[in-house]
C-alpha cells in the first residue's frame, strides 16, 4: 500500500485547516503539521531514487577501460592518459 505524497499534504493541510477553523482540536493541528511534514519528507525521499537509479545503469557499461582521455603508449602499449608527456611506463615521450 503506497500512499503518495501528496495524499499527505492534502491530508494534513485538511486536517489543520479544519482542527483549526474548529479550534478545539488541538491534537489534529500537530496532527495535520506532522502529515504535511511526513508529505514532505516522503517526496525528498521519493525525489532521490530516481536519480539513484541513473548512477547504476552508467556503472554497468565497461566505460572503465575506455577512459575518454585514454591512449596507448606506442612503444609497449600501456594504458595511459593522452595528457601524459611521457609513458608511465616505458618512459617513452609522448608529447613534444
Ligand atoms: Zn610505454
């Protein structure tokens, strides 16, 4: 049973608007505060997965090796970084 966020916040916001054009319901005041605050929290938390969820799908492809910035060392090719101005290596110069 999901109940969604906005069910809370339309829910509490009733709540303390009628305990309070009542007046004499204190507790339901706090009461609709603490759904609207739990509202609150559940569409922060709800907000979250969806970006959690991007991160492993990036994760799963084998862009470990293929390093955007990623060359090989013409002399014993070794996986180095096209910045480098010499093979971590062999040593080789790379760059003039
Ligand atoms: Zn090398």
């Amino acid at each position: 049973m999901e109940i969604p966020f906005w069910a809370w916040l339309v829910a509490g916001g009733f709540m303390t608007l009628v305990s309070w054009t009542v007046g004499d319901l204190e507790i339901f005041f706090y009461l609709g505060i603490m759904f609207v605050v739990f509202g609150l929290l559940k569409l922060f938390i709800l907000g979250r997965p969806k970006k959690a969820q991007a991160q492993p799908t990036i994760h799963h492809r084998p862009q470990h090796h293929m390093h955007p910035h990623a060359a090989q060392c013409p002399r014993c090719h070794m996986t180095i970084s096209i910045y480098d101005r010499f093979c971590r290596n062999c040593g080789v110069r790379l760059r003039q």
